[in-house]
C-alpha cells in the first residue's frame, strides 16, 4: 500500500539497514468509538511486536523506534466493529515494492471482558504466520537474498539464504547453506544464529545425507554448543542442540534442549523440538503440537502431515496413514511414497503398494540398501521394523540385520533382540506389561489396559527411569509370555506385570515387578476393591499412584535394585546416568566418607555429561547437604548449590529432581518468597513422587506454611508404605509448634532412626515443655551421645532450618530439659544500645474478621513511616509479621528479633469510625513506654498513621526526617486506599491464586482513584511477578507490566518501584542494557522510600551485570527492609 510504502521510508538509517531487512509493526487503526475496541487495537499491535521479538533472526523494530528505522516488511491492521463482532484486516506488506505478502480478515465476535483472550488467539496466529522458519517473512528474506553469489553475503544473508536451503532440502541447496555459513562464522563469530544454522546443516550431512564429510555429528555439537554458549536463549541455538543430540542418539540431553526451545519460543509452530519429540516416542505429545502447529500458520510445509500420517502408521491405522499422506500432497519428499508403499503393503493393496514403491525408488534409487539404515536414524527400533515389514509386503527386497539376525520370537510377537540389546546396553530400561484381564466384563478389561497406561505414564515422570514405551509393549497383551525372556527381548532389565479377577462385586488387582536378569520377584501386592463401572477413574486415581510410588520414588523398589547394582562398580566405570542415581544410595546411608566419594563422582560426571540435568541437580543436592549436614563443607555450599540447580532447570525445565534442587537451595539460603513458586512447581511435576512430595512438604511447612506443608507430607506417606521415618518430622515440628507435645513425643518415637540426631532432640524439648524431667533427662544424654556439642551448635543448628519463632520454642525446651545452651552461640539477633523497634501486626478487633488486610496495612504504613526516622532501626515486615497470633512474651520477641523496643496495637472499626490502640513496649522489661488509644473518622486515617509515627519518635527521644514529612505527597481516595491494602495482603501470601485477587484489588484501586500512582506501580511489579515466576506467560503480562509503570511514573516521575519494573524489563525482556542502566540510576536517584521489591529487582539486574557485591548489599538492604 502507499502508506506502507511512506511508513517503510521514513527515517531512513544506513547503520539499522546494514543489519538486516527490518520489520515494523505500525498500530493497527480503529475508527470508532468504543474505547474497549481500542484497547483491542493497541493490546494487539503492541503484543505482534513482542511475538515477533522472539524470533532472533527477525529484526523488529521497537514501537518507540518505527519511525527511525528503514522497515523492509511492514504489518498493519485495522479493526471494525458490527454490532456485536469484530472484523480484524491484517496484512503485511514489502515496502520496498508496495506488493501485498500476505493479507487476513479474522471475525470474532466481541465482549469487552474478553479482549485478552481474544489477543491471545489471534496474536499466536498472526505471529506464527510471519515469523516462523515456514512462514511468510523468513520465505521472502531468503528469496531476496538468494540470487546474491555467497561469497558476497553478509552474516545476517547468510543465515537468512539457509532458510532457504530448509524450505527446498536437496543436496545442491544444502552446499551452498554451508558453504555460507562457514564463511559467515568466519566473519562474525559471535553471531549465535549462523553458528545454530550451521550446526544444522552439519547435522543434516548424517540425517539426509547430504554432502557427508567425516566427523559431521561431531561438528554439528560443537557448533551447537557454540550458538548456545554465545546466547543461551536463542531458541534457533536450543533446537541445533537438539538436532545435534538427537543424531547422537543422547536422548536425555535432546529432550532437555527440546523443552528449552520450546519454553523460549512457545508461538513458533516451526521449531524442530516438537518432530524430535515426536521421533522420541512421545508421539501422542508431539503430533498435538504438529497440530497445533498447522493450525497455527496454515502455510505448513506437507511433510508435517507426513509425520502425521508416520503416526497413524504406527498406530496400524493403515487407512488413515495414506489419507494423510495424500493430504500431505508432497509427491518430491521420498517419505510421502514410503509411507504410502508400507501401508498399502500392510492392507494387501498390492498394486497401489508397488506404484509407490515405482515413485520411491525413482526419488532414492539405493533405497533397498539404505532403508534400515535411513530408518535407524530417525525411529526406535521398534518402528523401523514396522516400517521394513511393510515395505516387504509392498515387495520391496531390503537386506535387514534386523531380519536376518531375528531369534525365535514369542508367540506372534515380532522381534526387537536388536532393540532390546541397545537399551540393555543403554541403562535400566522398565518394561510395563499390559495388564491381563481374562473375564468378559468389557469394564474390567478398560480397567486393566487404563492400569498399565497410566503406570507407564506415571513412571515417565522420574528422569532417572528409562521407560518402555507402551506401544511397544502392547504386543504382549495377549500372549502368555516368560518374563525373563520378555525382560531380554525388550531389553528391560525390570518388568512389572499385573492381573485383574473379578468375585462379585469386588475386584482383586495383582502386581508384580520382576528383576528379569535374575527371575527375583522385587516386590508384589495385591489390591482388592469394591468395584462399579462409575468409579473406574476414581479407583485409577487411587492406585496408580500407590504403585508408581513405591516402586519408583527414591525409596521404592527400582531404585533400591539399581543402587545395588551400581554399587558393585568402581566409581570411574559408571556412566553419567549411573552417577546420578548413586546419590539416592548415599541418602540410604549418609555418611561424611560417602558423601565425598560420591560428590567427587558427581562432579566427574559433569564434566563428561555437561548437558545432563539430572547430574546437575543431583550435584546440587549433595552441595546442599555440605550445609544441611555439615559434610566435607567446602566454601559457599548454598551458593554453589543454587548455580548447579539452576543449571539443572536450564537443561531440564520439566525435571522435578532439577526443580527439587532448586527450591532446596532458596530455602536454606532463606529466599523463602523464591521458593515457594518453585515448591509448587516441583510438586506439581510429579505428584507421584511421595520421597519429593514428602521433603517439600517439610520444607514448606518449616517455611511457615504449616497447613499447606503438612498437607504435601501427608499426602506423601500414603502414597508408599515402605517411606523411611524422617516423613514424621513435618507433623512432629507442627505438633511442637502448636504446642501438642504430647503428640510431638510421639511423632518423635516413630521417625525411629537409630543415630539420627533428630530424634533424641525432639523428644527432649516436648519431654521438656511437659514437664516430665525424667524422660528429657534420658533424651538429653541420648542427643549428647551423637552430638557432644550440641549446647554450643543448637542454635546455628536450628537456624538452619526454621524460622526464629519455632527456633526459640525449641531452645526453650531444650533448657527446660536441662540442656545447656550456650548464650556466645546466639549470633546477630542481640538488642544492641541503638533504638530499635518491631512493629508488629495490629490485631483486627473488627467485627468482620475479613478486617485483617487493614490491620496489617496500617501496621505496615507505621513501619514505612519509621523506616525514615534517623537513628531508627527498623525490623523488617517479614520478620515482625512472623509472630502474628503467638502467645508468646514480648521480652522473648524482642530477644529474638533483637530489638529494644516494640509496637503492638490493634484495630477496631465500626461504621465510618476506626479505633486503633498502641503500646510501645520495652524489651528490657517488658514495661510501657508508651501507649494510646486513637478514636478516629475513617478518613483521618493518613493523618493518624503520622500521629501515630510521630509519637513512637517523641517516646523513643529521635527525630522524625524531613523525608517522612514528605513521603506520602497524595493523600488517595479512601475506598481506592482499602481496595490497594487488601491487594498488597493478597500479594504477600504469594501464589497464583492469590496474585490473582491482588490484581483484581489493585485494578480496583485504579478505577476508584485512577490519579494515585501507587496501585500502577504495585500492578507492575505484579505483572513482572506472574512472568518472572512461570505463572502466566511473558507475552501476556510484560506489555502490560510495561504499560501500568508508565502510568505510575507519568503520576509520580520519580517513583522508584516503577522505574526498576522498567528497568527489569528492559536488561531480562528487552536485553537494552542501556535503558536498564538508565532506570535503575533512576531509582537510586529517587528520594522516596522504596518498597522492598525494589532492591530485589535491584538485585536480579545486578546479577545479570555479574556485580555479585553490588548485588549482596541490595540483599542485606532487602532483608533489612523485609
């Protein structure tokens, strides 16, 4: 169009243009007048251009920035409205030309609560359409560039004109790819996305065989590793990773690279990660992103129908197989054909197999040698033989090793020796029968073949087990078989199997795991239930888990044998798989001696494996453990844990033994608000875990979530009957804290584990707390017998783990048991001669006991308010909080927190009245130094925070600032100031539920009193959060985190937790450096009182910048503050 053309010429750059062929989005055009619409129109415009970003070959250009760039491609839209719909015009044009790319209209019908999913069904698919490898943009730029002689292309063409080489895949197409791009990385060797595409090129010499060299799968790694070592998020680098690993035949290291380019670019229908998923087994997984995927951008090249149609052939839907390959309408890929032959061979259709088999040998005419081979690189064993079986039946004469070496098979079973020896040779493989059934009752029979299914399902879900798929076992559902000699067929070293018989109206299920090396029975059980066809879900739901637990858990049956096993290996003949289940032996047996052997093994094995995410987790564990325990600690365990965990999570997202590790190292490094996203997140990956849950649950509980955590551990215990004693210890610290020891005692006698410290302690203290000397005498001298020290270590000991309230209830049973516990041990927390004060929260008197978000806001407004008194030391919000609803005295409070003054009130409304009373207390005695009782109209309530703030300055002899005078220089409306306290008491319980009424408090806020800055800031920070966490995705909430900031700042300009949103989102979104630098001066610069979430932004900014000392104060200020 003539306007595009004028928008793509404006500004003209030479420095934008020697770059690349830029894209601009211009904001899509609404006429009317319903500001909803018009929301839509921005909400749209502003999130393609955020689509688009995430494609690192493309280069966008920035909203602010459109007008300063020369744009090659230019996306417009408009919108129009009919009563109730939508009618969105979208098209994409070449500027340079005026030529129409590609044009949509997508109708819809409209209701204002619904822009955003609206946005989030059309953005995906306009972006996809543009952006991905397939699409429209990528197919014009290598077009452009594709007549140029490659001696003349620039990095930036080099990379393009290989997506050419992509769209055609022939021989001559490929040459010239990696000819390019040698040179490209010749001349930019930093450049991630020539190196990736290179990579790929190199991977192809073996997987089409193209243009083989020596070494290419070699090659293809080191280039990969290279893209990704340059630009860890560039999604075109992960999936060279994965094609490199995945010819390479190291699956673990596929998948994990596959779940990162996945995670980096979730709207690129296009990436590789979802075929090698599919190529891997995962089958029903990735041909529903394959479908997605054509839905998506319906420009999909045919061959992904291939895949589909590779599908239905596996799945012996013959028919179905050779609709979709007709549909694929790609006669040029020789895969069309073989599909086609196999399946019309497997029908008998022998005229329609020969004539594909007439095309296929014209395209590969070497394909009678080569298909076994072709097969192998692509397909496990089990469907490379399926497809060679039909081809024979097509009449195709291929020489087999598969064939020709197959022993006696078990009844109509067909071989797989050939697959078995590979994964016999590859680790402990579990096979999972098809459950046998042998009444009529068609319900029972859906019962059993839903038990193995979901037992395969659910046994996936452990990294460390090497399941069999069930397609390839289902062979056997019918065929009475030996399962030692089904064991070596398969190559499974482990084979369960079950039974289902019926009496009546009762069921009896039988199962069964079997070492098929020895013959040995490791474990059976049997289940008997009342059945009704209504509750077969219900009873999957029951005992599936029970089974996937207790065998596969790491203290269930499978990891106890393959401990054993590995345990007769020297240390340096274990492969790195073998290493990483060697930690699960050293938890059975901790030991100092150990836990250096297998730290040192761990740490070798690294170093051979470095993209294997369960090494890495386990290493994280076992450095977790130099602080948890005290073994061969070396400098920074935690902080070497945390790197190490991390790094489990960026090779591995989905791994609940990488997420474990992690949330372990936020928690004893006390990063509490860090880790309990990451606890939810590792329960969630594998509910089945009850070793996982049972530890989380712990961790949660010591965390303060007591109701949360000790439901996680209970939950654990009833999922395997064999877990070890320390899952009593969440319910036995809960009994303490709430004061049953009686109940703790006995909790404590049934964690029975001999020279387990724990034990002994733990009696003593409830011993203690009731009083009865006798026995905490007795469980004092057994403590001392294992920890000598103990007096002198408790505190530290217990610091470790628990928060400072359980801390002193438990040194204070101690004592009453008679321990000695030294007063040098108690560290920081000392009242020192400088005034200090906790606030602690008010208590809500109200007759709504809903009340509770304003006690605590106006508690927390008085500790913001004496944050800015000079010679004050504040204690933190978190802290002070900590104690809500403790019958504990003041005096042991104050000791704790280590202060020498504290504030406790309470908070009674009625009507538009509030009466707030307050006692200022000294720590030393327990004496008032204080107190007052404020009746007051509820729109005094500003003016009452200040009374209030000024008299703790009066009474404690220091001086308020000039700051505080000032701090709070608008006074909002009064509902729009109850509407934000309850958002920010949402905030704080932090999780997914409750960050969603916080939204719906702050937008509330705004509505109510649409000048406050305040709720916008707090809005943004929120949005940042949701993403930053993994609870909604980035494309959604940036734009909108970005959005609320601004707003703040057009209110406040100086305010510091919406200038370090920004500041966020430009370093860890943007990658602009340079703007973050600007906002974080910003911030420092700014003389209002900062919310804590502004040094913790502070903080990951700084981290990224590695100014690992900046970024420790910005800790210490944020753990002063909060």
């Amino acid at each position: 169009s003539r306007t595009a053309r004028a928008a793509g010429s404006v500004g003209a750059s030479a420095d934008f243009e020697d770059e690349g062929f830029w894209v601009s989005v211009l904001p899509f055009k609404y006429s009317g007048g319903d500001p909803d619409v018009g929301a839509l129109a921005e909400g749209l415009s502003e999130e393609i251009v955020t689509g688009l970003s995430r494609y690192s070959y493309l280069k966008v250009s920035a909203r602010a920035a459109a007008s300063k760039v020369t744009a090659r491609y230019l996306i417009e839209g408009s919108l129009r409205q009919a009563g109730s719909h939508l009618r969105l015009a979208v098209q994409l044009v070449d500027a340079t030309t005026g030529a129409h790319l590609w044009a949509e209209t997508y109708d819809r019908p409209f209701q204002p609560h619904q822009i955003f999913a609206l946005q989030d069904d059309l953005i995906p698919r306009i972006v996809s359409t543009c952006a991905d490898a397939f699409g429209v943009l990528a197919r014009s730029i290598s077009e452009a560039v594709r007549g140029k002689d490659a001696s003349l292309l620039t990095p930036y063409e080099a990379l393009m004109r290989s997506f050419g080489y992509h769209h055609r895949l022939t021989p001559v197409e490929h040459a010239e790819a990696r000819t390019a791009l040698e040179r490209a990385v010749e001349q930019a060797p930093a450049n991630p996305g020539c190196w990736a595409m290179l990579s790929w090129t190199y991977s192809h010499e073996y997987g089409h065989g193209f243009n083989a060299a020596p070494g290419s799968l070699d090659r293809a790694l080191t280039a990969a590793r290279r893209a990704v070592d340059i630009a860890p998020s560039n999604h075109l680098a992960q999936q060279a990773l994965a094609v490199a690993h995945f010819f390479r035949k190291e699956m673990a290291a596929c998948r994990s690279a596959c779940e990162r380019a996945l995670a980096l670019n979730p709207l690129d229908g296009s990436n590789e990660a979802i075929f090698l998923i599919t190529f891997m087994g995962d089958w029903e997984r990735g041909t529903t992103l394959i479908r997605r995927a054509m839905e998506l951008n319906p420009h999909y090249p045919g061959w992904y129908r291939v895949v589909l149609a590779l599908d239905e052939y596996r799945k012996r839907n013959y028919r179905a197989a050779i609709d979709e390959a007709v549909k694929a309408n790609v006669p040029g890929i020789f895969w069309t054909n073989v599909v086609l032959a196999q399946a019309y061979g497997q029908l008998g259709e022998i005229d329609e197999a020969r004539e594909a088999l007439r095309d296929l040998l014209v395209q590969k005419p070497d394909f009678r040698t080569s298909a076994e081979e072709t097969f192998g690189k692509w397909f496990d064993r089990d469907l490379a033989a399926h497809n060679l079986d039909g081809l024979r039946k097509a009449g195709l004469d291929v020489a087999s090793a598969l064939h020709r070496d197959a022993p006696s098979t078990v009844g109509d079973a067909p071989d797989v020796s050939d697959s078995g020896a590979v994964r016999a040779a590859d680790g402990f493989w579990v096979a999972v029968l098809p459950f046998k059934y042998p009444g009529s009752n068609a319900d029972l029979a859906a019962l059993a073949e839903g038990l193995s299914e979901e037992i395969v399902t659910g046994l996936s879900r452990f990294s460390y087990l090497r399941v069999i798929a069930r397609s390839s076992t289902s062979r056997y559902a019918h065929t009475a078989a030996d399962v030692r000699t089904v064991g070596k067929q398969m190559g499974a070293r482990y084979v369960m199997e079950g039974s289902i018989r019926q009496a009546g109206a009762n069921c009896r299920l039988a199962v069964q795991l079997v070492d098929a090396v020895s013959g040995v029975h490791l474990w059976a059980e049997t289940f008997d239930r009342p059945f009704r066809p209504d509750d077969i879900f219900a009873l999957q739901d029951e005992l599936v888990p029970r089974i996937v637990s207790t065998v596969a858990d790491q203290h269930g049956v499978l990891v106890h044998s393959m401990s054993a096993v590995i345990a007769k290996k020297s240390d340096t003949e274990l492969s790195p798989h073998e290493a990483a289940l060697t930690v699960f032996g050293f938890h059975e047996r901790m030991t100092p001696g150990e836990h250096a052997k297998v730290r040192a093994t761990l740490e070798r094995a690294v170093e051979q494996a470095p993209d294997d995410g369960d090494c890495w987790a386990m290493l994280a564990t076992l450095y977790s453990d130099e602080y948890m325990f005290g073994f061969n600690a070396l400098p920074d365990p935690l902080g070497r844990a945390q790197a190490a965990a991390r790094r489990a999570v960026e090779l591995s997202p989905s791994s609940p033994l990488a997420s474990q590790a992690l949330a372990q190292s936020l928690f004893f490094r006390k990063e509490l608000q860090a880790f309990r996203p990451v606890a939810e997140r590792t329960i969630a990956l594998n509910p089945m875990d009850g070793a996982t849950g049972a530890f989380i649950g712990l961790l949660l509980a010591l965390s303060g979530d007591w109701e949360r955590g000790s439901h996680v551990a209970d939950a654990a215990r009833k999922l395997n009957p064999h877990f070890p004693g320390w899952y009593w210890l969440a319910p036995l610290f809960h009994a303490y804290y709430k004061g049953d020891y009686q109940a703790a005692v006995g909790f404590a006698m049934r964690v029975n584990i001999p020279g387990y410290f724990w034990v002994p302690l733990a009696a003593a203290a409830a011993f203690g707390q009731l009083g009865d000397v006798e026995q905490a005498q007795k469980a004092i001298q057994a403590l001392l017998a294992i920890r000598p020290d103990f007096g002198a270590t408790a505190r530290a000991e217990f610091r470790k783990w628990m928060q400072p309230d359980l801390v002193e209830k438990y040194l204070d049973g101690l004592r009453k048991a008679g321990l000695e516990i030294a007063d040098t041990s108690v560290p920081a927390r000392t009242a020192s001669t400088t005034p200090s004060i906790a606030v602690l929260p008010f208590a809500n008197l109200s007759a709504e006991k809903d009340q509770e978000y304003f006690s605590d806001g106006l508690a927390e407004e008085i500790i913001n308010l004496l944050a800015n008194v000079s010679g004050l030391k504040v204690i933190a919000r978190t802290s002070a909080f900590a104690f809500r609803g403790k019958e504990q005295d003041i005096r042991e409070i104050a000791g704790a927190l280590g202060v020498t003054t504290v504030l406790q009130g309470s908070v009674r409304r009625g009507g538009s009245r509030i009466r707030v009373a307050t006692q200022l207390i000294n720590a030393s005695d327990g004496a008032h130094l204080w107190s007052e009782r404020f009746d007051r109209e509820m729109t005094e309530v500003f003016a009452l925070q200040d009374e209030i703030a000024a008299a703790i300055a009066g009474a404690l002899k220091v001086k308020l600032t000039g700051q505080s005078a000032t701090a709070r220089s608008y006074d909002p409306n009064l509902a729009a100031y109850e509407a934000f306290l309850k958002g920010r008491h949402h905030y704080y319980q932090f999780s997914p539920e409750h960050f969603t009424s916080a939204e719906q408090d702050f937008m509330h806020a705004i509505q109510l009193d649409p000048q406050w800055a305040e709720p916008h800031a707090a809005l943004a920070d929120l949005y940042f959060a949701l993403a930053f966490y993994g609870w909604r995705p980035f494309e959604g909430m940036i734009p909108r985190a970005r959005a609320e900031a601004r707003q703040a700042l057009d209110l406040v300009p100086s305010h510091p937790l919406a200038h370090a949103v920004l500041g966020i989102i430009a370093a860890h979104h943007d990658y602009d450096w340079s703007e973050a630098a600007d906002q974080f001066r910003r911030v420092r610069a700014s003389e209002l009182f900062p919310h804590p979430n502004v040094h913790l932004l502070s903080l990951f900014y700084l981290l990224s910048l590695g100014r690992f000392d900046a970024a420790l104060d910005e800790v210490g200020k944020a753990i002063a503050q909060d």
